[in-house]
C-alpha cells in the first residue's frame, strides 16, 4: 500500500543496494538481500514483529488492572511490576544491541521475540494459579514479578537488533525516514494491544496472554526461516563498543532521557486527570481517556508515516520541532478543565513524540559507524525508556500536590529540551551529510564489514 512503512523501507532498499551504495557511513554489506522479493519479505517480517511487541507493551496494560483486583495485588505492586521489567529493558538493551554488532542482528531478533513468547505464557501461567488460588501471598507475587521480568530481560534483544538491521540496508539519507517506519509498526501495535487483549478475553481471562504467546512464536518461526542475513559473527568486526559515556552520543542520549520523561508523564497520570480535573466518574474516565489516548497515538503515526517519511526531515530538524509541540500541547492540558481542549493538547504531544522518537534514534545511528549500530541504537532506545522509571516518582509526587503540578513541570522541562537541542552542537549537526562527515575525518583506515 502506498504510503505504508513497509512500502517506503522496501523503496529505500531498493533505492540502497549493497554494491550501489557509496555512503562513507553505509558501506557494502555482505548479508544484504540481494532481490526486491527478499527484500521485501525482510522489511515485512521485521514491520510485523515491531507490531507484535507493540501489542506486548500496551496488552498487559488493560487486562492485568482487573485481573489484579481479583488475586489481592495493590495499585504499588502492579506499578512495581511494570517498572521492574522497565528496568530490566533499559540495563540489557543496549548489552543486546552491542551484542549484536559482533554476532549479527538475526539471532537477537529471535531471542528478543522468543523471550517475549516465554514471558506471556509464564505470567498468564502465574495469573491463571492466582485466580484459582493455588498461589497466592508473596510467592504469587514473586512469580509474577519474575515472569514478568523476562519480557525485560530477553524481549529487550529485539528492538535494537531489528533497527540496527534496517540501519545496516539504509544510507544515511533514509535512515531516519527507516527508523521511523519502525517506530510506526512498533505505535501501531501498541494502538491494537487494548483491543486484542479485550477481544480474547470473551475466551478467558488470561487468554490474551496466551494468544499474544501464540503471536510470538509464529513471528519467531517466520523470522527463522525467511529473513537473509548471510554474513557470519566472525565477518562482524567491531572497532569498539558504544558506551554510554560515548561522547558523540551523550547529547543525544541526554535528549531522549529528557523527552522519556516529558512523554511519560501524560501517559501515567492523564487517567486521574480526567476524573480529577475535568469532573468525570470512574465508569466514564476511561472511555473518554481512551479517545485522548487514541487521537494522541494516531497523531505519532501520522508525524512517523506522512512527515518522516515523505519530507525527509533530517533528525536535527525533528528534535528541535518536537519539544515546541509538546510545550503547546502540555500547556493546554493544565491551562484548560474542558475536555475538548485537553484532547487538543494530547494530540499535540502525540504529534511530538511522533516527531522526537525517530528524530533522536535516527541521530544515534547516524553519530556512529556501521559496525556499532546495534550499540548506539541500543542505548538510545534505553534512554526514551528510562522515562518511565523516572517520572512516575515525579508525576504522582507532584500530582499530590495538584492534578494540574505534573503538566506544569512537564511544560517547563519541555521548554528545557528545546533550549539544549537548540545550543547542543551535535544535535545541531544531526543530519547525514554532516554527520558522515565528522564520522570520515575519525574513521580509521579499516572496513568494518566485507
């Protein structure tokens, strides 16, 4: 379908092949598909599972709350649940990526999603003995947690080795238009996890968990047999690892930490906002919260899909537009106590998010060389995360003092981000004729991949 992330990224392949591309930081890649065919199914199979862990993020969201109130869990031990696997992904995801710049991008695409497969079957397992009390207290508890945790754990093998392997088949000037189709699949998936989750459970209460297992393991078997990677770990040769002290990545990573939390906050506490600032009842929150959190998410895709894709922004330009997005559309959120506006202000900070996601990923990839890929994108994606442990110790502390408190601070550290992307001078130069630049004057006299 025109328009679709799987026909641009399948364009740019075509547009890049191993032997036509030239760049200084995209050079001849021995495991590239060799057919438009090949690549095709390659872009479509890594699309696909970008979906699929989507709806693993976002599925265990709206069915375990429920679930939680039956077997005795807390508000604080469900959220305790989330953050530790959070923290889990943000510490090995980029051990993954790095690993997957030495031993190629197949393998941990597979254990990313066969870790993922695992931890739904273990936690639906766990759920299922705590609703018919065989488990129940703290072993329960622990069980969960630990299930849980293997989605942070293994699943996080996925993400960075799925992008590090578009990165690897993209120049430098698609780049960010082929991370951003990533990032489009992985938004689209979250929008579908609620619904999937809510449809299989007319079959049981932790069917949802089950299925999403079942997902896994096929999107497992589909990337075994059909994604080309040909190049063996003894071909990949690293110069070094990306650390997070790497100083042509600093800036940028301190810009995704900086928007995680801006992002976050609007996420984990706009539930209570609806009831506690715009008047309506615990039975009409979350239908209404819904279509905030729906328009919000439509807008990220269509700043991933239609702007990235067909303007070509460099990441320069979307990490210095983002922030002003977000500004506006936090402040409409704690400015107004009518729904219609603070719906506004949602979508304007999903059209943000759309903006930055793809903007300081595609920067990452581009400050580095084609053989620390796995690494840098690693590391960044961790930074977005990290978020997520950060602001719920601001936002809920904040939001004890007032609903409005958590908008307010996220408004003013949103006008912070766009200051430091406006003087940082790597984000300045975050584009790929300048990037490839500074890259060739460091380069040493080898060639990473044959």
């Amino acid at each position: 379908m025109r328009g679709s992330p799987a026909h641009d990224l399948t364009a740019t392949w075509k547009a890049t092949s191993p032997m036509e591309n030239q760049d200084s930081n995209t050079p001849a890649i021995a495991d590239s598909p060799t057919s438009p065919r090949a690549r095709a199914i390659a872009i479509a199979l890594l699309l696909a599972g970008a979906v699929c862990a989507g709806m693993g993020q976002t599925i265990i969201f709206s069915v375990l709350p429920p679930l939680a109130r039956e077997i005795g869990l807390s508000n604080f031990q469900v959220g305790l649940i989330f953050m530790i696997s959070a923290i889990c992904w943000v510490f090995l995801g980029p051990r993954w990526g790095r690993r997957s710049d030495h031993q190629g991008r197949k393998r941990f695409i597979l254990l990313g999603l066969i870790g993922f497969g695992v931890s739904m079957v273990l936690f639906g397992a766990s759920v299922r003995l705590g609703l018919a009390g065989a488990v129940s207290g703290l072993p329960l508890y622990m069980l969960l947690v630990l299930t849980r945790s293997l989605y942070g754990v293994f699943g996080s093998a996925g993400p960075p080795a799925a992008q590090a392997y578009i990165a690897d088949r993209t120049s430098t000037m698609d780049r960010t238009a082929g991370i951003s189709g990533f990032a489009a699949a992985f938004g689209f998936g979250a929008m579908l996890g609620p619904a999937f989750g809510a449809a299989a459970s007319v079959i049981g209460p932790v069917a949802p968990f089950f299925a999403m297992a079942v997902l896994a393991s096929m999107m497992a078997g589909a990337v075994f047999l059909f994604l080309p990677e040909r190049t063996g770990p003894s071909e990949r040769k690293s110069r070094q690892n990306v650390k997070l002290t790497d100083q042509r990545l600093r800036p940028i990573l301190i810009f995704g930490l900086i928007f995680g939390v801006v992002n976050a906050i609007p996420i984990q506490t706009i539930g209570f906002y609806f009831i506690d600032a715009l008047g309506f009842s615990t039975d009409q929150a979350p239908q209404y919260v819904g279509i905030g959190l729906t328009g919000s998410a439509m807008a990220s895709l269509f700043a991933q899909l239609v702007v990235v894709q067909r303007f070509r922004l460099e990441p320069r330009l979307l990490m210095r537009i983002a922030p002003v997005l977000l500004i506006v559309g936090h402040v409409l959120i704690w400015l107004s106590s009518e729904f219609g506006p603070v719906v506004f202000g949602m979508v304007l900070g999903g059209f943000g998010a759309g903006l930055a996601f793809p903007g300081f990923n595609a920067a990452a990839s581009l400050a580095v060389t084609a053989d620390e890929q796995g690494g840098a994108i690693g590391l960044s994606g961790s930074a977005g995360a990290s978020g997520f442990i950060i602001s719920p110790i601001i936002a809920f502390g904040l939001y004890s003092l007032a609903p409005h408190a958590p908008y307010m601070f996220s408004s003013a550290l949103a006008l912070c981000l766009l200051v430091f992307a406006w003087r940082s001078r790597t984000i300045g130069n975050a584009g790929p004729s300048r990037m490839a630049a500074a890259l060739e004057e460091e380069k040493p006299a080898s060639v990473p991949y044959q």
